[in-house]
C-alpha cells in the first residue's frame, strides 16, 4: 500500500470535498452522513437568496447591514466499516490486488474522517471478528495498519502478503449480517467492504440493502467480470483437489443486486476516485 498515493488522492479532492458550500453541510462526509444538529460558526452579511429565518435582527439592528447566523453539522458521526476477507480478495489486476484497493480505501476513509472530525470504527471479518475502536486521521490509520501487520495481511512496507492461510474466514454469513443489523439498529452509517464471494443468503443481503443508513462496496477484478478476457482459466475443485478448466470467452456476470446503497468498484479502476464518487 502507497499511503503517498492517497495522500496525493486526499489533496487532489480536498479542494471540493471540504468546500464550505453553505452553512449546512461541507464536505463528501458531511453532505452523505447526517450529523445530530447544527453549530454556530460565524455571521455574514445577508444577500438576496439567504434564509430569512437566520437573520440576526438584534445585530442587524446595531449596524449599518443585515446579518444572518451561519452554521455547521454538529458531526460525532459514527462510521461503521465492515472489512469481509476471503481468500479471492488476493485476485487483482496489474499487480493490485483487491485486498490492496480494500485497504486503500479504508486508510482514505480515515484521512477524511480527520477531516470532517468523524470516527470511523473498522470491523475485520477473518478467522474471528476484530472490532477497531472508532479513529479518525492518521491516528485511526495507525490502529488499522498495526492490526494489519499482526494478522500478518501486509508486511512493514505495507504491501499485500499473498498467503491464503492468513485470510480464513470462518464466520457464518448470518453472524456477519446480524452484527450488521445491530449496528443499523443503532442509526450507525455502516459501509460493507469486500467482494461478497462467501455470500449465500442473497435474499438476506438483498433486504439488508434497503436499509435507510447502509451501503454496501463490492470490489471486482476484470476476472470475477470477465471483462474482455477470452481465455481458458484453470482451478481446482475444493473437494476432490482436482483441476477444473473453464472457458470465460463471452461470458459476463451481472451486477449481484440493483439496488441504490449497491455499488461496484474494479480494482482495474481508478477505485479511490470511484469510490469518493460513489459515496457522494
């Protein structure tokens, strides 16, 4: 993982994402995840098109202009970011694996929540569920990438280790979908992130996307697609360790579900940006 690299991503769209457009909301963060309230930030001279409900008439009184209150979201938003391994998030593209894009976009979640003073607390799905107290900034990072380092998923460098035994993910699908829906219960935002290859219970997961605060990332490589890539491709069956060739010319998967909080993002893709795009 190049943490410069997202660095570079945070100042590219800083710019727009962190743009005092009005007195409610600033920011890709604070324009997605509601906050609980409003704070006073400052007064402004009143022009044509302001709320007249935010007028401060006693200071207007004592001046030569009329005046209005400008606020910000009162934040403490609770981000909730389910990280879901499996052995096939080590499947990428040009040397990027989808683990790698994964966790990328989490060290980005945390640079912006230092910005929008949001917490983002992560929840790793792997042999056990680990569950990272809420952080933001660079702070939350650090927690993130030490953790990433003990499960042995990356080395002092921060790239991938591609070792399958350190990626099993033993937990019942509706274990995951339960800790899930606790967290909803409780008006958390919660972002699932993963590529949804251990999934069974479609009709389970299908409902839990109607939820008003949920949104669900799956990350796809041009493989799991298919995309333009006519060729024999070889595996081995679980079961009987035999080898199983299968022809993927012309075929292409359709999106698992067509739903609004659905969304999915190829690692073969600029993902960092999408996904900034996508959560807006």
């Amino acid at each position: 993982m190049n943490l410069k690299e997202i660095e570079r991503v945070v100042g590219m769209i800083q710019s727009h994402i962190f743009k005092n457009s009005n007195a409610y909301a600033t920011g890709m963060l604070k324009s997605h995840f509601r906050g609980s309230g409003l704070q006073f930030r400052e007064h402004q001279i009143y022009v044509p098109g302001d709320d007249v409900r935010f007028i401060d008439w006693k200071l207007s009184a004592r001046s030569d202009h009329t005046y209005i209150k400008t606020f910000e979201e009162d934040r403490n938003v609770e981000i909730v970011v389910f990280l879901d391994f499996s052995q096939t998030l080590f499947y990428g593209y040009n040397q990027v694996s989808k683990l790698q894009a994964l966790i990328e976009i989490i060290a980005l979640l945390y640079l912006l929540a230092g910005e929008t003073h949001d917490a983002i607390r992560v929840i790793i799905w792997a042999n056990k569920t680990i569950n990272l107290p809420p952080k933001k900034g660079k702070e939350g990072l650090t927690l993130f990438i030490s953790m990433l380092e003990k499960l042995n998923v990356i080395d002092a460098d921060g790239k991938v280790i591609i070792s399958e035994k350190n990626i099993n993910n033993i937990l019942p699908e509706l274990s995951k979908v339960a800790q899930i829906k606790a967290f909803l219960a409780r008006r958390k935002e919660v972002i699932y992130l993963g590529d949804l290859s251990l999934m069974k219970e479609r009709n389970v997961w299908d409902k839990l996307l109607d939820k008003k605060h949920m949104h669900c990332f799956r990350i796809f490589s041009p493989v799991d697609k298919n995309i333009g890539m006519p060729f024999l491709f070889k595996t081995k069956n679980a079961a009987t360790g035999k080898s199983i060739i299968s022809d993927l010319k012309g075929s292409t998967e359709q999106a698992l579900f067509v739903k609004e909080r659905f969304k999915e993002i190829g690692v073969h893709e600029r993902y960092l940006e999408r996904f900034v795009r996508e959560l807006v």
